[in-house]
C-alpha cells in the first residue's frame, strides 16, 4: 500500500447533490485560482443517481431550476440547469413549457449528466464504513477513510480534509422494524420494488403509511397503476396539508438566511424549527391534494369506492405470514381499533440524518463537540489539524434549507473557500485522482 498514491487534500464521501456541487466549485475555484486540491469521492451506489426510487412520472421539482448545483454562486458555469438544457438543445422547449419546475426525471439526468464530468474521481461502487484518526506524536494531520467493496474488499485512502454528505437512510416506525417481510417496502426503493405488488394480481390490497409528498405521490401512482384494487392512505395527521411556498416564507430558504438561523440562539431556533416544519415537512403540493379528493370523491359519486384514506390513524401493531400482513390501527379521534389486511405495504416516512456519527466513531475523542461550526466544520482539539465537513445533516443548527438543494451552490463555495484556507499554508499533493 503506497500512503502517497492513496492520499488527498480532500475526500468526498458520498457523491449526490451536495458533493456533486462541492465538486463543481473546486474545479471552478482551480480555474480560477491555478491552485488544485488533490480530491476524489467516494459513493456506494453504482453510478450516479438521485432519489431513483422516486422518479416517478408526472413529479416535479418543488424548488426552482434556478437553484441548480451552481447558479446562484456562479451564473455563467457550464454546469448550470440551462446550459445543459442548452447541450441538449431543449432549451427553447423547456421556456415554452413556462415553468421553474422541471420534471424530478429530467433533474435526475441533468445532476447525471454534470456527474459524468467527474467520472475519473468518483469511486462508484464503493461504501464508506469508516472515518479514522492517523495520530502521530499526539496529532492527528490525516485521517484514515476505509471502504468496502461490493465484493468485500476493503480499500484504504488518506485525507486532510473528509466532505461527508451521505443523504438519508429510511426512517421505519417502531411497529414495522421487526418485519423483514418482501411487501414491506420503504419510499425510497418504491420505484424498484412496487413490481412484487403486481404479482397479487389486478386487485391488491395496499396500504401508503404518510402525510407528506412522497406519500400522496405513491398514493396516486397505485390508483393508476390498480384502478380494481384496494389502496389505502393512513396518515396520523387529521388531513393533508399544502406546503406553504408563498414569497416571503420562501426566503427562510434563501442561502443568506443560514446566517441568521445559526446566530439565533438555541431555543429560539427550536421553536423556529417547528413554526415553520409546515415548508418541508408531513406537507403535500396542493394541486396533488385537489387532484386525489376528486379521485375519491368521484368514486363516491358513482358508488365504486375501492381508494381510502384514513387520517389520524396510529399504527399499533404490525403482523405477518407469506400471504398476508395485518395493520392494528388506532384512531385518535374515535378511540376505536381497527383490524385491516393488506397484501403490500408502503412506507413513505421520512429519512433520518445521523448516519454520519456511525462513520465518525473513531474520531470522537479528538471533537470538542458535536455542534457544527457555521462553516459546516466540526469543532476538533487542537492536535487534530484534520478537518470534517458535515453536509445535509445539520438541520438543528443550519436551519430547515440544509437538506434540500436550495443552498447547494453556496454552501459548496463556503466549504470550498474553507478547505482553501486551511490548506494554503501546507505543500499540495500531487495526486487528483
């Protein structure tokens, strides 16, 4: 193992959205500066791919186009939405379509197409099961990324710098995560996995469990792909709710609001948090809501009602054969149980965010704390010269937008002018790659 072809200014651990973007701005800053940051990244999945298990048709992206991976810190790139839109000689059609909102399909392929540029360094295929400390003399200068290949090989590779930015993993309710069962699916493997409902026939029974976007998406998808079968939506909430995306809610999402979010202080914040939950989350796109009660209230009309949805219901229980899975509701308003067969179950229920302190066991006695600095840092001793960056798991302290692509362009500039200036003072590596 030779440490000099394997060490890097920077490693990206993981390659979605947010090191997609870091990448762009560290090429940029390179053409701009003539001063190269030996980087790579590292992604579990085998080519590059957003939310493939939601690429549904007739979905859209709720935040405008001009939100992209770089526009708003750089206009004139060649990564932007509309110079690929331009390279694909769609660009006339698209402004035709009067809309700011492309199709989450053809988002998918522009991030796909700006990936295919960093193809030489991004390791595909390859999960990231640690982050350690290399101590020497009681400092800790590099840091140790270990993977694991899907064959089961490990690979060792040396960083001064470790962007994570590894998105979410499925978010299962208590009652579900003691059954293994194949019709039990999470939303974010929908698109892959809903064929195994197909093999119950013309008429399954189905259930959605959810309140927000994903859920009411899904919801509609099997009332099209099952007009004979039996679908049901459970939510606990009392009724779907429109996300608010009026003009002056909006700029908590402006990249400028980060700032001030972060100097508020801590309880002020929480209960920020909370007021404003309503943009992002158990929150559906009101045209969806208006468009699934007039499916249901259609089938009342002609007395064919086979689509249901059941608010401000808890799920108590959950059991289990080859056949079937029964659901123990509760309903909060009537206090009443209730027993219900399904053939295929739905889990729309979120993602949690902290797969990050897994990675980071190792690191743990040299952090002086879990809070994330402003500049998205994690605050380590003073014998640890190496740095971790912490990108879409910093909701508490960043503010709602962190998690979402509206602050992509800029935080990738803040992180980058960051790494810059930690690293102007140290010899840079030749490797990029």
């Amino acid at each position: 193992m030779n440490f000099q072809t394997l060490s890097y200014d920077v490693i990206g651990i993981g390659f979605g959205p947010s090191n997609l973007a870091i990448a762009i701005a560290l090429e940029e800053h390179q053409q701009a500066n003539k001063a190269p940051l030996a980087c790579c990244f590292i992604e579990k999945q085998p080519d590059f791919e957003w939310h493939g298990g939601m690429l549904l048709d007739n979905t859209h992206l709720q935040v405008s186009f001009l939100k992209d991976l770089v526009t708003l810190r750089n206009p004139s790139s060649r990564y932007s939405f509309i110079n690929y839109l331009h390279q694909q000689r769609r660009l006339e059609s698209f402004i035709n379509l009067g809309t700011f909102f492309p199709s989450r399909l053809e988002y998918n392929d522009y991030m796909r197409w700006v990936a295919t540029a960093f193809k030489d360094r991004v390791h595909y295929g390859e999960e990231v099961i640690a982050v350690e400390p290399l101590e020497e003399n009681g400092k800790v200068e590099w840091l140790q990324v270990v993977s694991r290949l899907k064959e089961g090989t490990i690979e060792h590779r040396y960083a001064r710098n470790v962007i994570i930015g590894i998105g979410g993993y499925p978010r299962i309710p208590e009652a579900f995560k003691a059954q293994k069962h194949p019709r039990i699916i999470h939303s974010s493997q929908y698109k892959n996995c809903h064929s195994r409902f197909s093999r119950m026939g013309e008429k399954p029974r189905l259930a959605v469990i959810g309140a927000g976007q994903s859920a009411a998406e899904i919801f509609r998808d099997l009332m099209g792909r099952y007009p004979q079968g039996r679908i049901d939506l459970i939510s606990r909430s009392r009724a779907l709710q429109p996300s608010d995306d009026s003009p002056f809610v909006n700029e908590i999402f402006d990249p400028d609001f980060t700032d001030e979010i972060y100097h508020t202080p801590r309880e002020q914040r929480q209960l920020f948090l909370r007021a404003f939950s309503h943009t992002n989350y158990s929150v559906v796109d009101l045209p969806l809501i208006e468009e699934i009660y007039e499916r249901l209230y259609m089938q009342r009309v002609t007395g064919d009602v086979r689509h249901r949805y059941f608010p401000s219901c808890l799920i108590q229980a959950v059991s289990s054969s080859e056949e079937r899975l029964q659901i123990t509701l509760f309903n909060k308003n009537t206090s009443e149980h209730k027993e219900v067969e399904y053939d295929g179950i739905v889990l729309a229920t979120g993602y949690q965010r902290d797969g990050h302190h897994k990675l980071l066991r190792g690191l743990e006695p040299w952090m002086v704390s879990r809070t994330v600095e402003r500049s998205y840092q994690l605050p380590m001793a003073r014998e640890c010269q190496a740095r971790v960056f912490l990108q879409g798991c910093c909701e508490e302290t960043h503010g709602i937008a962190d998690s979402l692509l509206s602050v992509l362009a800029m935080r990738s500039k803040e992180v980058v002018d960051s790494l810059y200036m930690l690293n102007e003072l140290k010899a840079p590596l030749e490797n990029t790659g």
